[in-house]
C-alpha cells in the first residue's frame, strides 16, 4: 500500500436534506474555505429514495 496523497482535495459525503439517506461522496478543495467552520457544501443532487433532484448538505470528512 501507498502513502495518502497530500494535497487541497479533501473527500466529504453528501447527505440528503429530504430522506436522510447519504447517496453521494465527492470532494472539495479546501484551500477555497476561507473561513474554518464557514462553507458546507450544498449541491443539488439525485436522491435515489425520493426519486427526485433535492439539496445535498455536507455531513463529514472522509480520511
């Protein structure tokens, strides 16, 4: 196995503010957030539960 790679990119699941069902994982770069604690990320993202385009809420950080 190979060393975690170092760089802005930071991975973080998506979870739906409808169904509470976590469908989606993405990353963001966090050299973007200024402010620690400011920014969640929100996307609008399919839920799969619902079966409709609803808002994805930022809920953890992967490592």
């Amino acid at each position: 196995m190979g060393k975690a790679k170092k760089g802005p990119r930071q991975p973080v699941a998506l979870k739906s503010t409808v169904s509470g069902h976590i469908t989606h994982y993405t990353s963001r770069n966090k050299r973007n957030q200024r402010e620690k604690g400011k920014g969640k990320l929100e996307l609008m993202k399919y839920d799969p539960i619902v079966r409709k385009h609803v808002l994805h809420k930022e809920v953890e950080k992967l490592k």
